[in-house]
C-alpha cells in the first residue's frame, strides 16, 4: 500500500516523520510543491488548482490514499481533493478542538497562515467551541523555514512582536495550524509561559490515516527506533548511525545506479529518482513539484527529519 502526503514544501515532514515512526514495511511518497510555495498567501483558486495537480500526480504515482499534511491546501481544497479523486484524502486541520477539550478553561491561540485563518473552514470549527480562540497569521515563518533559517535573531525577533500582541500569560494552548511551525517549537517554547501547551495535530492526522485505511497500514512494534535501527543494521547489513533515529537510511537514486548508506550519500544525480529506505521497513519517495529529488536534496531531507526529531518531545 502506498500512502502519500502533500505540501507547499517542507512542513508536511513533521507528519511524515511521524508516519516513520509509527508505521512499518510502508511505501511512502513525499510531494513538496516548491515551485509554489508559500501558499498561505495565495487565493483559494489558486490553491484548488495547484492542490489538484499534485494529488493527481501522486495518484498517478500509484498512491492508495493521500494525506494532506498543509492546513492551508486542506482549508482551502479538501472538498475538490475529495470530489475529484477515488483514493481517500485525509485532510489536517488546526487542532483547536483538542486544544478546548484538553485546556479549555484558559484561551486558545491559533497560529497559522492568513489563508487558513481567513477560512470559512476555521471559522465553523471555532464557532462550535466554547473555548475562547484567538489567531495570528504568521507567514513569515513559513518563508523562515523554507530558507532553512530555524533558529536565528531574526526568527526569534519575530515571534516576539508577534506573540506579545497576546496576553499570553492567559493561555492554555498554542495550537500550531500550520505544519511550518513545528520547526520552530524550541523558540515558541522558550517565548511561552511554561504552563502553556503546544498543540500540533500529528497525532489526530494519523490516527484518521488508520482508521480510513483499515488493517492496510501495519504499527511498527512499540521499541525505540534506535533500538529498530541497530536490528535493521545487523539483519541487512547496512551501516546506519543508531544515534540518530528516523533519518537513518539506505539512499537508492535509481537512475543513477548509485546505492548509497547513511550519510555517505555519493555526488552525482539522480536522474530518474531517488528514494530512501527507512528503519522499520518503510521506504519513501521524495518529489519537489514532480520532480524526483537529487542527492544533494535529497541530504537536505535528512537534515530536516533530524531538526524534526529534536523538535518532537517539545510540548
Ligand atoms: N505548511 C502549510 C500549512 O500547513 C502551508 C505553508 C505555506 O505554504 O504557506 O498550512
């Protein structure tokens, strides 16, 4: 079974990081639409267009189900996603729900990008809490994160404009509605009250991933992937670095002939694709708008997996 996820670019990571950890023996396909990121800043049209070709082109790829992991593109497309193809596509949307059930005695605040917060989708889901909900649009850091600029003066200066516009020592949750922004829990958590939680929907995005695709997807068993790391390593006999956890991979550029382990990734292209393998038996294919990613690029990735992998116990 081949499940897909889709994003304007990088976010969408941290719920494929995720799928990695909690899934085995999958095919998994990564489609970032670099050429059109952002998307928080586009139109609704706009967004339904390029949302329709990349999940077309993820079918045609052979994926069994897709998951939208971009609140903007689910906001703005789900209803076309669904109408256009058979597979079934699981949307993500903001966590407020959890965040009013779990802390709602205090206020929520929303961040995420303008498209999501201006859409009617958001407003019928936070007109149904009892929870007060406030929102802020941060498409900077969307830009932040896709220049690879995580943790920086700049960075750091922004969030704190931005969030001292909010009396934050009233807050329960900061909900993260954007998949952007999990890059930057460190900065958000050391900005935030220590009281207040940091909510980002991963766990509910999957759990509906499950649930629609019945027994099709297989748990990984309830080690610690280091531990899946090092058995993988002496069964197979490829060298994985058991100090770092999901990232680890055995990097196969299939038109380049090139097989490739851990960070010794070889120069040189792939022509027609590349894919890493993944401890627990899963495997993923990686797409930038269509485009099979390149060995340099294909590096990148993993330096992203591993700022994801810091960033997962921040809450
Ligand atoms: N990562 C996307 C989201 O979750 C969108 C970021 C963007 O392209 O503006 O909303």
């Amino acid at each position: 079974m081949k499940i897909a996820f889709f994003d304007s670019g990088i976010g969408g990571l941290s719920v494929l990081a995720e799928a990695l950890r909690r899934f085995s023996e999958a095919e998994f396909l990564y489609f970032a639409d670099e050429d059109h990121v952002p998307y928080g800043t586009k139109s609704r049209v706009e967004i339904v267009r390029l949302s329709l070709d990349a999940v077309g082109f993820l079918v045609s790829r052979g994926a069994d189900g897709v998951v939208v992991a971009c609140n903007t593109a689910t906001s703005a497309a789900i209803s076309e996603l669904r109408g256009a193809f058979s597979v079934p596509v699981i949307g993500m949307e903001p966590a407020v729900k959890l965040a009013a059930d779990s802390f709602g005695a205090r206020p929520t605040l929303l961040i995420a990008t303008p498209l999501t917060i201006a859409g009617e989708k958001l407003a019928r889901l936070v007109g149904r809490l009892e929870c007060e909900t406030w929102s802020l649009p941060l498409p900077r850091l969307v830009e932040f994160a896709q220049d690879l600029e995580f943790d920086s003066p700049a960075v750091r200066a922004y969030l704190w404009e931005e969030l001292a516009k909010f009396e934050l020592a009233r807050l329960g949750s900061l909900v993260l509605g954007c998949t952007h922004f999990n890059y930057f829990k460190d900065v958000l958590r050391e900005i935030l009250p220590s009281h207040v939680r940091i909510i980002d929907g991963i766990d509910g995005t999957l759990n509906r991933l499950s649930s629609e695709l019945g027994g099709g997807l297989k748990l990984a068993r309830g080690e610690d992937l280091s531990v899946q790391a090092a058995k993988f390593n002496a069964s197979d006999e490829v060298e994985f670095d058991t100090n770092s956890s999901a990232q680890t991979y055995k990097f196969d550029a299939e038109g380049g002939n090139e097989s490739c382990v851990g960070k010794n990734i070889a120069g040189g292209r792939s022509e027609s694709g590349g894919k890493i393998y993944y401890p627990n038996g899963n495997s993923v294919e990686y797409f930038y708008s269509g485009r099979a990613l390149d060995a340099a690029q294909l590096r990148k990735v993993e330096l992203f997996l591993k700022r994801l992998d810091a960033m997962r116990e921040i809450s």
